[in-house]
C-alpha cells in the first residue's frame, strides 16, 4: 500500500496534486480543512489537506467506508450513488472526476478568487492611504470614492478634510449621513451660472461657443437656439465662422430652417461683425465657432480676432467628459488666453466619470453653465445643478 499525504490553499490544488504524483489510480482515503497561521500569527489561511493511497487490496465497501467517510456529506454522497466499480483503479478515477468533485473544485475556485480581490482591495487602500496621510482614516472610503471617479487628489483631500471638521464624532458612525453632507459640500464646490439670460434692453444679447474639435459645439448651439425660440418664444439668429466644415454648415443650416432663425456664414472678421449687425432685430444672437486645436497657437489667436469683432456677451467653453483629464487641462489653458466666461460640458450621458467636471470649474474658476446628455435636439440638454453632478459623482444617478 503506498499512502500519501497532499496540502494546499484550495481543494482544487490539492486534487491536482494527487492526479499529478499518483495518477488516476488514487483513491481518496480523507479530507479535512484547517486554518494556519502565518505573519507571526496576526493573518491566517485555509489549508485543504487530502490523504490517498494506490495500490489498495480492497473491495467496494472498504472504499465507500474508508474513502468516503471523511468526505464532505454532499461529495460523499454524490460519490457513493455513482460508484459502482470494484477496482481501485477505476474508483480513484470516478472520484477525482465525480460531479461533485467538481463542484467542490469551482466552489474552491471561487472562494479563492473572492480572496484575491479582497486582498487587492487592501493592498490598494493601503498604499493609497500611504501616499495620503493626510487624509482622516474614517472619511478614506469617501477619498477613494472621489479619487476613483477622477476627482483629483488635491482636490478629494481638501473636500473630506473639511468634510470631517464639519462632522461630530458621533456622525462618523452614521454612513447616509456622512455621504448626505459630502453631497452638500460637492453641490457648493460646483458653481452653476444657470440659464442664458437677456442682459441688455436694445440690440441682441450675443452669445459665442468655442472649443476644441469634436466637443459638439455645432449640436449644442442648435440645442441653446431650438429652446430659446421654440420653448421661451426668443428671436434667436445664427451665425457660424466654421468654414472649415461643410458638414458642420449643413447641419447648421438645417436646425435653422427647423426652428425658423436666420443663419449666416460668415469667414472674416469684419463679416462677423456685419452680421451681428445685421440682427439687431434679435434677442439673441449665437456664434458658432470652428474647433481649434489647443496645440494651434496661430488658429487660436485667429479666433481671437474674430470674438474681438463680435464682442459677444458670453463665450462659453464647450469640453467633453470623455477626455481624459490632461487633454482637458491643456484646452482650458489655452483657450483661457483667448476668453471663457462659462463653461458647457457634453456627453455627459458618455461619461464613465465625472469627477472631471468638478476638477474643471475649480481650476478656471469660471461657473457651469449647461451639460448635454445625448445627441437629441432640442431636448439633450440641460442647465447645469450642482446637486445633480454631486450625486452623479458619488455614483447616484438622479
């Protein structure tokens, strides 16, 4: 009789030990599962130890006495319905690769999986934590919460270390309302202009979009046109300086045709100033811009002469929240030196996070004015709510 003992952290493991040094020969003689200490005795692991033999002179109510007893009870029994051969040989094999035996290895599977996760969770809290000292241990969760949705880390440290002067001992207990607070301190951190408004009582309130290439400029100012005529009854007129684009022209002048507002082309800037001009029966004015590369410092003084001879009211900064956060910070710099007084973010509907959002209005120190949420005009957009975005970046949708 040749009988040998195998260890391991799952039973999956331990199964593949027998089959690999004693073959499919091996029959199970016992199981059991323990826990061992490690790490001077502060962690512990499970360890699944099985006990078989080969070459074993012995009949089928040996095997089920002796093989099965120490067997778990489902294992046992699923084993013990399905045995009905006398060798050793094939009874070590119907063993190892009974249904049960397999349930037994996925379970395993999956348990030591959870424990891998479990155990990359903490490892990345705990470096995380090391790289943030000076984050209160009891609001962390909140940090990384912030963190995980691109809320920057200057940015996350400063909102939970005021969060937690704010807070009593006693609220950090409470988990609803700690996140209600965080919210509240989130909605104030996002300033919000609200909608456009008629500043002036003669000639039309003039309202430009600038922005980097594919950010939606062209759908949102035909999104700002169709609800200022058709929902608050406005005369709105259109004019576009992107000639770039024949594409961006026709869709434009589509809109336009829709909602029954005038709309010129325009390629210079005395042309541009003409044509606000020539409105001066509108209430509103919208300027629609050609996208500009940050990286074009020749393009961007361009359109800067071309703002300079319409002198609009507002000029709102349209980005998008699925740029990634250094393609986003090298638009606001640039674009800044040519004039942003608000600031539009669409595709919100796109984003995986929106914590860029916040990381934006915060460095420009200029408020939000609107966000879009899909290609649909007029109806895919939105004022912009600090309340709103605060939940969206604690991953409650509202």
């Amino acid at each position: 009789m040749n009988l040998q003992t195998f260890k391991a952290s799952t039973m999956a493991e331990a199964l593949s030990q027998v089959k690999s040094t004693m073959g499919m020969d091996a029959v199970i003689l016992h199981t059991r599962t323990y826990q061992q200490r490690y790490w001077l005795g502060i962690r512990r692991q499970e360890v699944v130890e099985i006990t078989a033999g080969r070459d074993l002179r012995t009949n089928e109510r040996t095997v089920k006495r002796n093989g099965l007893g120490s067997l778990p009870a489902a294992y046992a029994r699923s084993a013990s319905a399905t045995t009905t051969l006398r060798t050793p040989s094939e009874n070590g094999r119907q063993l190892l690769e009974s249904p049960a035996a397999g349930s037994v290895m996925m379970l395993n599977l999956s348990q030591e999986l959870t424990a891998v996760k479990t155990m990359v969770k903490d490892l990345v809290t705990q470096t995380r934590q090391s790289q943030s000292p000076q984050v209160p241990e009891e609001l962390f969760e909140h940090y990384l919460q912030l963190t995980q949705n691109q809320v920057s880390g200057e940015l996350a440290t400063e909102l939970v270390k005021t969060l937690h002067r704010q807070l009593r001992p006693e609220h950090l207990s409470q988990p609803q309302f700690v996140r209600d607070k965080l919210a509240e301190l989130l909605e104030k951190t996002l300033p919000t202009s609200g909608a456009i408004r008629r500043t002036k009582t003669s000639g039309p309130h003039v309202v430009a979009l600038i922005g980097p290439t594919g950010v939606g400029k062209t759908t949102t100012i035909a999104k700002l046109a169709a609800n200022l005529k058709l929902r608050e009854k406005h005369r709105v007129g259109l004019i576009t300086i992107d000639t770039y684009r024949i594409a961006a022209i026709d869709q434009l002048k589509k809109y336009a045709d829709i909602i029954g507002s005038p709309l010129k082309v325009v390629s210079t800037p005395e042309d541009l100033r003409n044509g606000v001009s020539s409105m001066c029966d509108c209430d509103f004015v919208l300027i629609d811009t050609a996208g500009r590369s940050p990286n074009d410092t020749l393009k961007l003084n361009e359109l800067k002469t071309f703002l300079s001879a319409a002198g609009p009211d507002e000029v709102h900064l349209v980005l998008s929240t699925t740029a990634s956060q250094a393609c986003v910070e090298l638009a606001i710099s640039r674009f800044a030196d040519v004039r942003v007084d608000k600031i539009i973010f669409t595709k919100l509907d796109e984003a995986a996070h929106v914590g860029i959002v916040l990381n934006v209005v915060r460095k420009v120190n200029k408020a939000l004015s609107y966000v879009t949420t899909g290609q649909d005009v007029p109806d895919d957009i939105e004022v912009g709510r600090g309340k709103r975005l605060a939940r969206l970046i604690l991953g409650e949708g509202v």
